[in-house]
C-alpha cells in the first residue's frame, strides 16, 4: 500500500509539472522577440526585456530603450548605457555594478529600490527619475555621487525620499 501511495504522489507531481512547464516556456519566450530585435539593432522602446539575458553584450551606448522594463534585472556587470534614450524605462530593483549612464537621457526612468555598485551617472538627464529606496554603492556618499556629477537634478526623487530641484533649467 505504501508504495503505491508513493507511485500516485509521483504521478501527481509529473502531472503538475506538465502542465505548468508549458505555461513557464512561454512566458520565457514572451520577450525573446524584443531581446533579439534589440541586440540585432540597439532599439527596443517600450519593450519588455525584465530578467532578459543579454549575453555578452556591454555596450548598449547610444540605444534607443525609451519605456524599456529592466526590473528585477541583474544587468551586465560593466555596462555602457553612455548617450542612451532611456527616458521612462523602468530599472526598479535591477542590479548591476561598474555601469555607466554618462550623457544619458533618464528623464521620468524609475530607479525605485535598484541596486548599483560602482555607477557612472556624469552629464545624465535624471528629471523627474525616481531612486526611492535605491541603494547606490560608491566610493562618495550616495547622494554625493548623483549630486556632483553634474547630471541634470530636477524634480528627482532621491534615495531617501527627498525631491532635489538643485539643477532645474531655469
């Protein structure tokens, strides 16, 4: 008796696993698409690339992502996103360390509980960009290091919840 009850737990767990393997391919190869479209031109705007595998790609300098999803991402560790559209993107709990943003257009991007280490933000458009809750690992304080790189600070949202005015265009 007690080996048929194991034989009927088994079966219900091949079952199970059957059934819902399908469902998790294809929401695997929902975004596939996107990604492939992105690596083969550098644009993707408003795609859907949340936990996508870039490979080995670093530079994604001078991309179009305008609107892109990244979160819950771990980004390539160093990362070029230099002189990328990335305006409305959302980066909310991404990962990534040794990236770099400079000359990046940011403005209204969600940053909203990111994880970085090491992160370039020099000459970036931050306007209207959400941190709350980021955590900004450098070798400055975090909030020296988006305040004193000259970036664009204008109705942004830091870390702590705070809204920096500090360089709106006047």
């Amino acid at each position: 008796m007690k080996k048929q009850s194991n034989d009927n737990k088994n079966t219900r767990k091949l079952t199970l696993i059957s059934m819902v393997l399908p469902f998790a391919a294809l929401i695997m190869a929902a975004n596939q698409t996107e990604v492939a479209q992105f690596l083969a031109t550098n644009e993707c705007e408003n795609c859907d690339l949340q936990g996508a595998d870039f490979g080995m790609k670093r530079d994604f300098e001078n991309a179009k992502l305008s609107g892109a999803n990244f979160s819950g991402s771990q980004l390539p560790d160093n990362a070029m996103f230099n002189n990328a559209d990335l305006s409305g993107a959302n980066f909310s709990s991404t990962r990534t360390m040794n990236a770099g943003f400079y000359n990046a257009k940011m403005t209204g991007t969600n940053f909203r509980y990111a994880h970085f280490t090491q992160v370039n933000f020099a000459s970036a458009d931050l306007t209207n960009a959400d941190f709350t809750g980021a955590t900004i690992v450098n070798f400055g304080s975090e909030l020296d290091l988006i305040k004193d790189v000259e970036a664009t600070l204008c109705n942004t949202t830091m870390p702590d919840g705070s809204i920096n005015n500090s360089n709106c265009p006047t």
